[in-house]
C-alpha cells in the first residue's frame, strides 16, 4: 500500500517541524495512550495546567464532533476524567465497532465562527488539487459544492498570487487574506517536499494576526520512506478504525519490509472460521470476493497475500503465522484453509509449497485437533511437483487435503469448502510440467487437451502437420501498435531468466530473429553474456551504460526496466533522453507516487507508452513478450500464446493476468494481446489506452477488461461505450466486491486498490460499465462463461473465422530447471557428507542451520555436526570449545598450555606433561632472543663455542 493514513498528533508533529517559521501559530498537543503518565505529561506540557482544552480520539475517526467525541473548554482533571470514561472502550463509528486507545489534547482556542475555513489537498494522476472553502467547521456540508478549486499539474509552483486569485476570493482584503494566501503555499510546498497523499484541515481558524491549524487528517506516501525518513523520522501507521494492530501484523510487516517478494497480512476476525494463504495480489481480492458472494463474509477471518517469488523460509514464516492464528481456538464446525491462487509467472510453486507444507506438519497435531479441512489451486512454474507434495503431505496429515491444478477454476475450490459445490475426484496426476517441453510430448499433450474438451472453442482450429510457417503480418503506424513481429527490446537489469524466457518465446514462436537486442547493467563491464537460442548458443551484448546500448542498437524501440524502486525511477528518466523508445515497460513495485506521475508527464510529452509500474508486463502471442509475463513454457503452449486468437485484454494484475489468458485460451480461440497496466495508484498508461488500441486493430474481435477496486479509470470505459468509441463487444469485471462487506477499511493487496468514494468500488463499477453497454458477469467464477457467449455470438455471426491450427517448435528445456523438476541425474564432481547447501536452507549433518541457531548448540555443537557427524554430549561439546579457546592465540605460551594440556589428556604424569610445555616454548623463546640479537647486531655467545 501506498498512501497511508497517520494520526492526527503525527500529521501535526510533520508540520510544526518541516513549515517555515511565522506562517501559523505552532502547533501544541498532548498524545495520550494506556500507559500515560499523567503528571509527566503536566511537567512535558505545562500549557496543560493554565489553558482550556480539547480532548478527542486519535484513531482516524472522522465526524468527531458529530459522533460526541470532542470534549471542549475543559481543563486537565476534566480531560483526564473523559479520557477515563472512554479508554479501552467500545465506540461504534458507522459499521465498525472499536476500542478508543489513543486521545490527542490541545490548547481550546476561542474564535468566532467567520474565522473558520476549510482547505484540503490531494493527489490524483495529473496533479493535485487545492480545495477552500471561507466557510469551515464541523457543519461544513457538501465541500465539493461548495469549495473553491485549484488545480496544479505535476512539477507546477504554487505562488501566493494563484491562491488569492483562485481561492481567496471569498476572504476581504487585508492581514487575514494575506496570511492565509501565505499559509496555504507553504502548506503545498511541505505537502508536494513531505510526499503527501492527501492533507485536510478542517476548521482552520484564520484571524487577522495567525492562522492555527484545529483539526487535522492526513495521509503519507509510504513507498517514498527512503526519500523522507530524516524529515519524517518514525512513522507509526494506525490500523483502521475497529480492527487493533496485532503482533503477527506487525511481525509480517516486518518480514515484507527486509523481502524483495510481497507479504501482506490484515487480521479480518480472529474467531473466524475461514482462513486463506493465497498467492498474488489479484487473485487474493478475488478469493476474498468469491467467499463474500458465497455468504462467508461473518466467518471470514483474513486477508493477505504472497507473491513475487518468496522463498522456501520466507513462506514457511507466512504460513507458521497464520497457522499459529488460526489454531488458537476451535470451531465447532471445524475451520476451513483455503492455500488459492492464480497461475503463477515466475514463483516457483513447488518451493512456496515446500514452506507451506513444513508448517503443516508442524502444526499437524493442531490441525487435526481443530477439524481443519484443506482446499488447495495453484499453478505455474513447477506447478505439478507442488502439487504432488501437497497431495502426498495430505496423506499423512490426518485432515481432508483437496489439491487441484490449472483444470479447475480458480476459485472452484471456494464453493467447494462452503460446501455449495460437489467436491470432485482429483484428476490424474501428469508426470511432470516437461510433458510439454520434451520432443514428441508436445504433440501428445495438444492432442490430449482436445480430445478432453471437445467444447473448447480451441478444438475450432484445425490441427496440422505441417512445418510451421512465420506469419506475416502488415504493421499500420496510424493503429499505434506497441509490439510487432519484428520488435526488438533492450534490457535493463542482470535478468538472464526473464531474457532466456523472451528468447524461447520468440523460439516457439517462429520469430526469424531473438527479440532481445542487448542489456544493461551499470554494476559490471561490457562483456557478452550466453543464452540459448533454441538447440543453439548465442550472445547478447551487455553494456555498462545506456548511451551505448541504443547507439549500437538503433532498431530496438522497446525497453524493459528491472531495475529496483530506487533506481527505476533515473533509469527511465535516462531512457527517455533516447527518441528510438517508444514503449517502457517498468516492473519494479513501490516507486513514489510523485515520482511515478513525473515519469508519465515526460512520457507524454514525447509520445512514449509506460506499462506498469508495479507489473510483469504484457504479451502479444506469435509476436513479443515483456519478461517473465506468461510464465514458464508449458503454459505458454497450455494457452497457446505461441499465435494470436482474436481477444485482446488488459488487466491491472499481473499474476491474473497468466489467468485470464487461461481463461480466455479454453474459452475462445486465444488471446491476440494482453496487457497488465500495474496496480500502482498510477499507472503509466490506463485502460483506455490499451482498449482503443485493441479496438482500432481489425485482428482484435472482442475485448476483456479486468478492472479492480479503486480509482476511476473504469468510468472512462464507460464514456467511451456511451459515446460509440467503443463498439467491439466487452466483457467486464471490477474485483474487490467484498470491500463494502468489511466493517472497517481494507487495503487489498495493490497500492491502487483501495475504494476512497462510494464511486470507486467495484460493486459501483460494475453497475456503471453493465449499463454503459459491457457485458458484466454476476461474478467472476461466471466470466469465463461470459466471454465463451460473446465469442459464440461471434463465431455464429462470421465476424470470427477459426484459423487452422499449427504446432509450434519444440524449446529444448534447459538443463538446471530439468533437475530440478527430477527429470534427469548427473553424477556429482564433489560430494559431501557433512553439509548440504541444495535447498533453501543449510543443512550440517541433516539439521537446518535454523535449528542449530534456535537450539543454541555453540561452536561445540556445531563442530560435533560437521567433524563427527552426529551430536556430542555437553562435556564433548565444551571440550571442543575449551581446545579452541586455548587454541586461537598462537603465541608461545599458549602454545606450551596446549602440550601440557594434550599430554595430561593422553594419561601422561605431571612432570612429564610440564617438561612437554616447557620444551615447546624454550625453541620458541630461543629464537625470539636469537633474532632480537641479529637486529641489534650482537653477536650471541654461542657463536664462540
């Protein structure tokens, strides 16, 4: 997430430090908790003992003062007496039931009701707005009736001239309008310098000598930490209102913060009966939907999500919490896990499975104890061996384990374990995700996907077996088409995987040349760097900067940005200095939002297309893929994204969208392009974008849009319905229906998904684009039923003729990936029998270096492990230790301890052991003295012998 909502005591700590002196009254307070000490508080805040005051909850409530919870013109027994009465609390504030916990005291300021004002700002794609009204306070009204409006665009200067002629024209001339114009531009420049999101002020009290700030609401950026951190210092970011913060949140938080993957946890219920681990952003708000639109909102217990391939350890972390969650109580009933998600690109599903299925087993006992039934989708790379373990650690569980693949819808699984759908036989297990990628098990599995769907409309397309031929296609400049046959890319980032999963796309799909021009990657020198190119070896260029790169490549007008949040920002801004790119694809998650706005400023401005950021990318079958979009191989042939069908998508998640293209490959004659714009809260191009691109392409016969909660982009979609813009048909869904079933905010796994205004939701959305003329299904379990009506109706109508079908080049598998799916051996050139590093964690002797940490063995423990290969006892262990203590000075006098203390060990008497020091440290001594006499250039006694 990330704008991010800080009390009210912080949003006015931020101001009081960072606004320059003189432009308002200071800001005074008292932040008051459970644990404070009231008398310190008085020696802190000695206004709190001569002033009138204001006591209120600080808890991101809004209305206080309709709701009672403004206590005013008291002093500080009577603030202490309400705090009392109210701390640890229930309070009820709309649909959410909380308790109050923190309070905020300040000075009471007498005023006259002319004297209050009303000002806000906030962020949106194009800029930000200033909104004033003259007329503040708590009856304020209908502010956008009533409010006068200033926009800003991106990198725009506030003066103090535009705020008198755009906002104060309500306010006389004199001090106070001067005063005010002054406050409100020192104001913006902190909120643009701060990286606010949103600041509302609400009353501000205007007099002809100050201006004070009342009440406050503000939310921060909270991706553009690394850019604030010393202005902002520690930020805490209170939960909603009605659901506490708990320590598994937190330790999550934490987990997320020091990964490169994405882990999200948000405690909806404890007491509920149904939990989920699901995998992707998307995918998580869509199972949320589903078991909302099933009836399971009251026994809904989380919401969470992980993705952006963790690791074995750090998944295993995500499933120890929620289990340790959801084992605390029982249910009657039992309780229900649903491990769900969609059709991964890039995660490796069987090493998130192997940390799944290790807490599992530890918390087996638990499991069984709680009546605890297991629903299991998931797909992807190395998809069946996750699979295959989770069906064999299902076995020896001793609870219902129910494991399914990419057969079944995505969120089938959710009827099934509420019991509104029969659970069916799993399906037979195939050997391995290489069926699709050995010679000759290609043809098989192509064969064997028609004969067991003879309704798919991919049986539609007639086999052959004939060589395949290179489609050729005419590229209109006046389409403004992003990609082509012959699109050519640069890289930057060392990503040889995602460049190796380019290229054998581009293999399959009988592409005359790699679509790969070169890399770039500042951290090392130009050199060349190998991939394959089919059964071949070829080298692509890797360039230290980027200037060369485009020089020597003037025919690439794409460029894929894997750089990380903190520097994707310069790269793009760098490449954008080059006109030969038209289209930048920005991968990275988490990049400021004012940094991300400019970006799509400068892009505009010279006619460059951005994808993402926050995306895996988009693909165009028969043609170009960006990174890892697509996943691995066997999906790419599973849903024939080697040619084009004839619909055309666009999505803002990039985990659904390998989903969709599942969808709509079993459900029409596949898919012509397919785009995820990001689920940043600005994306560098928007659904319109990419619609009117599809619709002005004459291939494209029908177009999906996956839309999602939050923002409104969705309505641009609908204008362009009712205006006739669009007349292709267009099949809809917004996810995220479940947010208005929550009885407090939930921020769902993207930044941008996240409803500020009844029109931002998806259930609003939905209703909008079905009466603008898209077809909507009921929910998304039906759009894949949806877009195989449409396409009927095509199909019967001739508007869609079904090509003949061709079998794309089998891609030889590369050998790293073929052992670890357990297709091949080859004998080891070192092996080892004390430790083993193959896995996601060390073993020495068998036992994870987790544990040797966890049950503190020490270095006697340890050096037991790797010498003897097995435990020693203590007085074992501390001898060990003992011997290296002695040991690791290697003077001369340790040296004779260590003799002494050998021969003593060896049965040795006592005169015997001493002489054996002693004779150690005499040769030693000897030539000490021997070599100080050299330098000084005496000549030893000796030497007269």
């Amino acid at each position: 997430m990330s704008a991010k909502a800080i009390r009210e005591a912080t949003g006015k700590a931020l101001l009081q430090k960072n606004l320059p002196a003189g432009v308002c009254a200071p800001c005074r307070y008292a932040a008051i908790t459970e644990d404070t000490q009231w008398d310190a508080l008085a020696t802190q805040h000695p206004w709190l003992l001569t002033e009138k005051l204001v006591v209120k909850p600080d808890q991101l409530i809004k209305r206080r003062g309709k709701l009672g919870l403004i206590k005013v013109g008291t002093d500080l027994a009577g603030a202490k007496a309400w705090v009392g009465e109210r701390m640890n609390k229930d309070q009820k504030v709309g649909k959410a039931v909380g308790k109050l916990r923190s309070f905020i005291i300040e000075p009471f300021l007498p005023h006259e009701q002319k004297e209050e004002a009303y000002v806000c700002i906030y962020s949106h794609r194009a800029g930000d707005t200033i909104l004033f009204t003259h007329e503040g306070g708590v009856d304020i009204g209908d502010v956008d009736a009533k409010a006068l409006k200033l926009d800003l665009e991106i990198e725009d200067q506030l003066s103090v001239e535009q705020v008198k002629e755009k906002l104060l024209v309500h306010v006389e001339n004199g001090p106070r309008k001067e005063k005010a114009a002054a406050f409100i531009k020192a104001l913006y420049d902190l909120y643009v310098d701060l990286c606010f999101t949103y600041l509302e002020i609400n009353p501000l009290v205007i007099t002809s000598s100050n201006v004070y700030i009342l009440d406050l609401a503000a939310k921060l950026d909270a991706t553009a930490e690394f850019m604030c951190k010393t202005k902002w210092g520690d930020v805490d970011y209170p939960p909603p209102f009605g659901r506490d913060a708990l320590p598994e949140e937190a330790f999550i938080a934490d987990l997320d913060a020091k990964s490169g993957s994405s882990l999200k946890l948000t405690i909806l219920n404890e007491k509920g009966r149904i939990w989920t681990m699901v995998a992707g952003g998307g995918a998580s708000v869509i199972y949320a939907d589903t078991i909302c639109e099933l009836g399971g909102s009251p026994e809904l217990a989380n919401y969470g999500e992980y993705s952006g391939a963790p690791s074995e350890q750090q998944t295993y972390e995500y499933a120890k919490t929620i289990l340790t969650l959801m084992t605390k109580e029982n249910h009657p009933d039992g309780k229900i896990l649903i491990i769900g998600g969609g059709i991964a690109n890039f995660t490796n599903v069987a090493a998130t499975f192997k940390g799944i299925v290790r807490a599992l087993q530890q918390y087996q006992a638990k499991l069984v104890e709680g009546k605890v039934s297991i629903f299991v989708r998931r797909a992807g790379p190395n998809y069946q061996e996750g699979l295959r373990i989770m069906r064999e650690v299902g076995k020896t569980l001793g609870i219902p384990v129910h494991v399914f693949g990419n057969e079944t819808h995505m969120t089938a699984i959710v009827s099934m374990a509420l019991g509104k759908r029969q659970i069916p036989t799993e399906p037979a297990v195939e050997s391995h995700t290489a069926n699709f990628l050995l010679p000759g098990g290609q043809n098989a599995a192509v064969m064997k996907a028609q004969d067991a769907s003879d309704q798919s409309p991919r049986s539609a397309r007639k086999a052959s077996t004939s060589e395949p031929q290179p489609e050729v296609k005419v590229v209109h400049k006046e389409l403004k088409q992003l990609f082509h046959k012959d699109t050519k890319a640069i890289i930057w980032g060392m990503q040889t995987r995602a460049v190796q999963g380019m290229l054998d796309f581009d293999f399959v799909c009988s592409r005359s040349e790699p679509s790969v021009s070169a890399m770039v990657y500042p951290f090392t020198g130009d050199h060349k760097q190998k991939f394959y190119w089919g059964h071949k070896e070829i080298l692509i260029p890797v360039y230290k900067n980027m200037a060369d790169a485009m020089k020597k490549h003037p025919d690439a007008d794409v460029l894929i940005n894997f750089a990380s949040l903190r520097s994707a920002y310069d790269s793009t801004i760098e490449t954008l200095a080059f006109p030969q790119i038209r289209t930048i694809a920005i991968i990275a998650e988490g990049i400021p939002e004012n940094l991300t706005r400019v970006l799509i400023k400068r892009a505009n401005e010279k006619g460059v297309a951005i994808i993402g950021p926050a995306t895996v990318g988009g693909i165009k079958p028969g043609c170009f893929k960006i990174g890892n979009t697509g996943g691995m191989m066997d999906n790419i042939l599973h849903s024939k994204l080697y040619r084009p069908g004839s619909v055309a998508y666009v999505s803002r998640s990039g985990g659904m969208s390998n989903e969709l293209n599942n969808i709509i490959s079993h459900n029409t004659d596949g898919v012509y392009e397919g785009v995820a714009i990001g689920g940043d809260r600005y994306p560098g191009t928007t659904f319109m974008d990419h619609l009117l691109r599809y619709h002005d392409n004459p291939e494209v016969k029908m177009l999906v849009l996956l839309g999602e909660v939050g923002g409104v982009e969705e309505y641009e979609v609908c204008q362009a319905l009712q205006n006739k813009r669009i007349t292709k048909p267009i099949v809809a869904w917004c996810i995220g229906t479940c947010a208005g079933m929550f009885s407090s905010e939930v921020q769902f796994g993207h930044a941008g998904a996240c409803a500020n205004a009844e029109r931002e939701t998806a259930v609003a959305k939905n209703k909008a684009l079905s009466e603008s003329g898209a077809k909507v299904p009921v929910s998304f379990d039906e759009l894949g039923e949806m877009i195989h009506l449409v396409y009927r109706g095509l199909l019967e109508e001739g508007i869609i003729v079904p090509k003949e079908e061709v079998p794309p080049p089998t891609v030889p598998m590369d050998y790293n990936w073929a052992r670890e799916l357990g297709l091949i051996r080859k004998p080891a050139s070192f092996m080892t029998s004390i430790s083993d590093e193959r896995g996601q964690e060390l073993l020495y002797a068998g036992m994870p270096i987790s544990a040797v940490l966890e049950q503190g063995l020490g270095i006697g423990g340890t050096l037991s492990l790797l010498w003897f290969q097995r435990r020693l006892p203590p007085y074992a262990t501390t001898f060990l230790e003992m011997c290296l203590m002695v040991t690791a000075d290697h003077g001369p006098a340790v040296s004779g301890a260590h003799n002494t203390i050998v021969c003593t060990r060896a049965g040795k008497d006592l005169v015997s052991s001493l002489v054996s020091g002693l004779l150690t440290i005499v040769s030693i001594f000897f030539f000490f003295f021997w070599l100080r006499a050299i330098l000084a250039t005496i000549v030893p006694a000796i030497a007269n012998v």
